[in-house]
C-alpha cells in the first residue's frame, strides 16, 4: 500500500493470510490509546462518540483498501471488528496444520547457525499457542537434543547431561559453543598448522658493537614489512653486523624511508 509507510504496522491483507498477527497489533495500539473499549462487547460504561470515531479512523487505516471499500458502509467499530473476525478468524484452522508439519519435521541440524534456528522455533511456538497448542520447555529442549547431526553425537551426549530446564538456557550455551568455534576457525585461516609464523613488527638486533631497533607502524600490511626485514638482514650483513649513527642514512635508503632505526 502507498501509505505503508504512515502505518504503525502492517495493513490487513485482502486474503487474510496476516489476521493473526493483525489482530494482536490493533489490540495493544488501542490499549495503549485507551480505546481498547470500542471494539469490546459493551459494558456499563458506554464508549463515547468521539472515541468510536478514533478507533474506527484507526481500525480502517490498518486494512487493505479492498476491505475499506468493501465495508464503507460500517460506522461502529465494534460491528468491522466482528465482521472482520467471521470473515478471517477461521485462519487458525488453516495455519494449525502447517504449522505442526513445520514443528514435526523441524530439525536443529538443518540451520547454519543458531540464530536461525532459535528465531524459527519462536515463529513455531507462537503460532501453535496462538492455536491454543502449547509447546512445554521439555518439548523444545528434546527436539533440539534429538535433531542434532549425527557428527555431534558425543556434544548432544554432553548437553544433555548439564539437564537444562529451559531452552533459552540451551541457547545460550549454543550460542557461545557457536563463537567460540567461529573464533578457532578464524585463528586456523589467519595461520594453518605448521605454517611459519609471521615475524613480529617490532624487531631488534643485539651485537657485538650496538642494537638495531625499528618501528613497522607506517607499514601498510604484513607482506611489506616482511619485504622490510629482508632487506634490513642484507644491509646488516654488509655492514658487517655493525650498524653506527653516521650509517642510519645508508640504512633508511636499503628501505625507501619506510622504517624508522636507532642504534641503542
């Protein structure tokens, strides 16, 4: 809709497909006007005129233009409030099969990460209570230890030995396991094993008649300060190992200017 943009949520779709959620939205905005009232049954204190019109304005705003038209004629919010629940409240018997066909073939080890899976077990749970099924803390923690990959047979083992009592906790500790993994594979890219390790980019060099330092900050990455190193190596080997102030020149002309020396 072109003023999707104006609305506090999304409108209701024309098929329905959104009522669940829809409805649950117009509740806690009017709750939060105070105008909760006007789309109740009545009571003994009667909704005034000016607050009908309000969530009325409210109510057609959040449907689809079709619906708008459709229902013009309504001027109570009440009466668009029930006709709109005959017309889509049957919505839960549609969505409690799919939703339990989700929740029956949903499978921890087809998520790439946690997050994922964590986000569809709430969307799960949410609807199934919605259809007034509840899904027990038990019932989450026993599908997350059953569908683990068979790879992870030992890590499900250890899991469920800790005897979690909620699945917020699990996650929890899933999530952590999950970076600290993320981390390890980090450390192997940045230096497989048995790889040489990079040298440091502060360097000394004790001898007989002095100490060669340098600081490597200006360097823009690791390959150029390893460039740095050999070439320094070749100018203290020329220079016998001995490196003096009146050679410093010599020293900071074999690396462009780029590192800077002193003799300690």
């Amino acid at each position: 809709m072109s003023n999707l943009n104006k609305l506090d949520f999304t409108a209701l779709e024309v098929s329905g497909r959104n009522y669940l959620k829809w409805v649950q939205d117009v509740k806690l905005h009017l709750t939060a006007k105070n105008l909760r009232p006007a789309i109740e049954e009545a009571t003994d204190k009667p909704v005034g005129e000016a607050e009908k019109a309000t969530a009325m304005i409210f109510i057609r705003r959040h449907i689809h233009d079709a619906l708008q038209t459709e229902y013009l004629a309504e001027e109570d919010p009440r009466a668009l409030w029930v006709a709109l629940a005959d017309r889509f409240d049957h919505q839960k018997d549609i969505f409690l099969p799919e939703v339990r066909h989700d929740w029956q073939h949903l499978r921890f080890q087809d998520f790439k990460s946690v997050n994922e899976y964590n986000s569809e077990v709430c969307r799960i749970r949410s609807l199934l209570k919605f259809c007034n099924e509840t899904l027990t803390e038990e019932d989450l923690l026993e599908k997350t230890y059953s569908t683990f990959s068979a790879s992870n047979i030992v890590l499900q083992q250890q899991y469920r030995a800790q005897k979690f009592t909620k699945f917020s906790d699990l996650i929890s500790v899933l999530l952590l396991a999950e970076k600290q993994n993320q981390l390890l594979m980090k450390n192997h890219q940045a230096r497989p094993t048995g790889a040489t390790a990079v040298p440091e980019a502060h360097y000394s060099t004790n001898q007989r008649h002095g100490r060669v330092a340098f600081n490597s900050n200006t360097l823009g990455n690791v390959m150029e300060t390893q460039n740095v190193l050999c070439e320094t190596v070749v100018v203290l080997q020329n220079k016998s190992i001995e490196v003096r102030r009146d050679d410093q020149e010599n020293i900071m002309a074999a690396t462009d200017g780029k590192v800077i020396f002193k003799v300690l």
